[in-house]
C-alpha cells in the first residue's frame, strides 16, 4: 500500500478529529458529565511532527509521547505554546533528567524507585513534576504498573517525596474480547480514583483519571475517565 502524503493524512485527521470529539461528546453525557469536563490527548508515538502541529492548529490542546528519544527528537519543532506536552510510555530512571522541565505530567509513574528519581530531578531544577500513578489493574505480570493491592500504601509513601505531585491515576487494561469486559476493569479503576480522592492526602489532588485509548476510549468515558489517551484513533494506523 502506498504511503498516504502529508495532505491526505491532514484531511484524514479532520475527519477523525470529529468523529472522537463526536464519541467523547456522547459517552460523557451516557455518563452524566459535561463534554468539556473529558480532555482528550493525542497519543503521537510515530507520528510526524508536521502533523502533531497540524492537530495542534486544529485544537489539540494535549499530545503524550511514549519514547524519550522520540520526544526529544521532536521536542523543538512541536508548537509547545498551543499544547501542553505530557510523557505516557513506560520510563528508565536514567531518562528522567530528559523529561524535567520538557513535560507537564509524567503518566506512568509505577515504582518508588522511579518516583525517587523524578522527586530529585524535580528538587534539582527547582521544579515540581506533576505524575499520575500507574495502576496495573489486570494484575499482568508483564505490564508495568502499581499492584491495586498495594495502590494506597504506594502512594502514601510518594507523595511525601519533594519535587513531584500526585495528580490521579493511570491505566492499561488488559486486552478485552468485550465491551462490558473492558468496563468491568475501567469502573474497579474509577472506584480506585474516588475512594483515593475521598481519604484527602497532601499533596495527593486526583485531578485526572487517565484511561481509554483508541480501540475503548468510550467505554472508559462512560465509566469516569476525564482524560483519554487516542492515537490511531485520529491519525491512523502507526508508521
């Protein structure tokens, strides 16, 4: 198959733009909540500068990179001043110096090691780094993420760590054969989110509750989720 040029791809991004506004629209109200109150970030892993710039012109207002290289490849060239950048992929502590003061949250935030880390990067810049923590709701033992048995006494021991600010929670469910199973592991992570939101931790907000990605991001609106992480979902099949 032939590769799609720039303007077709421009065109095809319109057209998906709509459509996941259009889903996030009607999974909020099935929900109970307001559109505006589900922020939508452009998943970009892959994805040509030209073309993230192109989304940011149309009204992206969020994009998350995946890979530290990638990032830092593209970090220049992205219009930084219309769209805040977040980082979403699984992270080294040895890259996280790269990360400090170039993205506005870290998503995937799922060991105390790491946490150490990014809490003395952020006290060495004078900064503090917004995170999410990582759940690994499916308990799979090759996925990255907080076991939700432990979840409380995790974020109980980071959040007294200077340099970083915990602002809610992340997940990946596991590959799903339905909807309804996929909603069964968004609502356990949305219980997650507001009885950690109801016990009032410093310096713990729970302001985000990041889940949802392209093949279920409506499932993970209807069942809470007020940010949703899309990529080929509004710029196509991965390179």
């Amino acid at each position: 198959m032939m590769e799609r040029s720039l303007n077709e791809r421009k065109l095809d991004f319109d057209e998906n733009y709509k459509r996941v506004l259009d889903q996030i629209e009607q999974a909020a109200l099935r929900s109970g909540r307001r559109p505006q109150d589900v922020t939508l970030l452009a998943a970009t892993k892959t994805v040509p500068v030209e073309l993230i710039n192109y989304g940011i012109s149309r009204g992206l207002a969020q994009i998350g990179e995946n890979r530290v290289q990638e990032l830092l490849d593209k970090y220049d060239a992205l219009d930084r001043e219309h769209c805040q950048v977040q980082f979403i992929g699984q992270l080294q502590t040895n890259k996280v110096k790269y990360l400090t003061g170039r993205v506005s949250c870290i998503q995937s935030l799922d060991s105390v090691k790491l946490a150490r880390e990014i809490s003395r990067q952020g006290e060495k810049a004078g900064a503090v780094m917004e995170v999410l923590v990582e759940v690994n709701i499916g308990r799979e033992e090759n996925k990255g993420g907080v076991d939700p048995d432990q979840l409380y006494e995790f974020i109980d021991e980071i959040r007294r760590m200077p340099g970083l600010a915990v602002r809610g929670l992340m997940a990946i469910p596991p590959i799903c054969s339905s909807k309804a199973e996929a909603k069964r592991y968004f609502s356990r992570m949305a219980q997650y989110y507001v009885d950690i939101k109801g016990k009032s931790m410093d310096n713990v907000s729970m302001e985000c509750l990041s889940m949802g990605m392209s093949s279920d991001f409506p499932e993970a609106v209807e069942c809470g989720a007020n940010l949703v992480r899309v990529g080929s979902s509004l710029f196509g099949p991965r390179a």
